[in-house]
C-alpha cells in the first residue's frame, strides 16, 4: 500500500489490513517451524542420519548452507519472485531441521518439548506486546543488532576459553536480545502492512522476509532456553 493509499483509508481498515498481513507472517513461521520440527525428529530416530551429520563435515556443510540461504534470501529478495522467495524460506527450515537434530544427542525429548513450550509461551507474549505497544521501538533495532554481534563474537572467543561464566553471560544476555529483536521485529512487520499493497507481490515478499525475521528470533529464543532449562543426557 502506497502513502496515498494509507492515507484515503480509515483507520479500522488500516489495522484489519495489519491484522491481516501479520497472520499471514504468522501463518508462514510456523508452517516452517512445523517443518524444522518434523526434520529433526525424523533425522534424529535415524541412527543413520545423525550419525553422518556427527562424524563427518557435513554438519559444517548444512551450516554454510543455511548462511548462504538466508543471505540471498535477505539481500536479494526484491530480485527474487514470491514463489521462489517462499522455497527458499522452506529449505532453510529444512537444514535447519536437519542441524537441530543433533540437539536430541545432548538434552531429553522431554526436556526439549518442555523448553518449546516455554519459549513458544514468551515468543507470543513478547511478539504480542511488538504488536500493542506505542513505544516506537525503531531506535533498539541498531543498539540490538550491535549487542548481537557481541554475543556471537564472544560466543566465538568461548569457543577456544571454555569459560562457563561466559557461557551463561553469553546465554542471559541472548535471552534479553532476542527477546528485544522479537518485539522490534513484530513492530517492523506491523508497520510492513502499510508500505506495501495488499496481494501485490511485494507484499507476498515482505511477508517471507517477516516470518523469516520471527522465525529467527524464535529459533534462537529457544536454543537459549534450552541452555537453561534443557535437561542433560546422562
């Protein structure tokens, strides 16, 4: 929807045409993250599979493959058609899958479904209060994405330490960032549905770029999460 647009509009349509967009992002999250969940189940009751991705490169080989995806996904999405924009969103739900498995080898089954309801319960709370608030939550976006690419390079300096007081820094402070990102990315998502069309195929793009976004903030939330509430194999 252009500005011209927006602006004929009453406000009663503006949001049920925000409603609408955001179920449609909601829609196509958790389609992906019903695949995520359905390949690593089935990759991890094949003693087969998971030991292949264990023991050789090609857990590294899914990784780099899921980087690539999710970098043209996102820089090159204006170039890419709709349908072909929504393929690639899926075989990255799809690695995806197949690298969480290996979650199955280090915590419970009941631990890891106990944890996905923790976090599925906060992620609505969270992308809901996005959603409500008058807050302008623009200006968080870049102090979040800084703080971001601190934890990853601490993550990456814990690598060779082994410190686990950084270890858990490193989780708590992932919590709070993620949990930011995901009411600054519901926010961003609202505020899609009145810069593009409805129906047009900028506004189906815009919509694989959101699910993509939550979809993330999701992912990561849980993998935290997991860190703390997640219970060791023994």
């Amino acid at each position: 929807m252009n500005n011209m647009g927006y602006n004929s509009m009453t406000m009663p349509q503006v949001e049920e045409e925000q409603r609408s967009f955001v179920t449609q992002v909601y829609m196509w999250m958790f389609l992906a993250l019903c695949v995520t969940g359905f390949v690593a189940l089935q990759v991890a009751t094949s003693v087969e599979l998971l030991q292949l991705i264990v023991s050789t490169p090609l857990f590294y080989v899914l990784i780099i493959g899921e980087l690539i995806l999710v970098a043209v996904l996102s820089g090159l999405v204006n170039k890419l058609s709709p349908a072909f924009a929504m393929v690639m969103f899926f075989a990255y739900s799809i690695l995806n899958g197949a690298t969480l498995s290996v979650i199955f080898l280090a915590y419970t089954s009941a631990s890891i479904a106990n944890t996905f309801f923790i976090t599925a319960g906060m992620f609505g709370i969270i992308s809901f209060y996005g959603y409500v608030t008058k807050t302008d939550l623009t200006k968080w976006g870049s102090i979040l994405f800084m703080a971001l690419i601190g934890m990853i390079l601490a993550s990456v300096v814990n690598w060779f330490l082994h410190s686990s007081a950084l270890y858990w820094v490193v989780t708590y402070v992932g919590i709070i960032i993620f949990t930011g990102l995901t009411a600054y990315d519901m926010q961003k998502i609202k505020n899609m549905a009145i810069a593009v069309e409805e129906g047009s195929e900028e506004a189906k793009k815009a919509a694989v770029i959101g699910a993509l976004a939550l979809y993330l903030d999701f992912i990561n939330l849980f993998l935290l999460l997991l860190r703390i509430f997640g219970g060791r194999r023994k």
